[in-house]
C-alpha cells in the first residue's frame, strides 16, 4: 500500500510540475509577443528593421 501511495504521490507532482512548465512556457511566449508588438507599433524604423 505505501508502495502504491508512493507511485501515485510521485505520478501527481510530475503532472502538476509538467503543468506548471507549460503555463510558465505560455506567459514566456505571451510576453515575448507583447515585447514585439509594442515595438512594432512605435515609430521606430530602425528598431522594428532589427526585429524582423
């Protein structure tokens, strides 16, 4: 039973963390989009040159 609970216990922080991996993956990507398009939209040719 300990054994069991053990497996389980383990198998639960896994998905958790690999959730968590993810959602700080999205907020990465949603930022770095962000960051892109608030530059883009500035009246900066030389720096929207840069980016794309």
């Amino acid at each position: 039973a300990d054994r069991n609970r053990a497996r389980v216990e383990e198998n639960f922080l896994k998905q958790t963390h690999a959730q968590r991996q993810e959602a700080a993956q999205t907020r990465r990507e949603e930022k770095k989009r962000a960051e892109k398009e608030r530059i883009m939209n500035e009246e900066d040719p030389e720096r929207q040159r840069r980016l794309e």
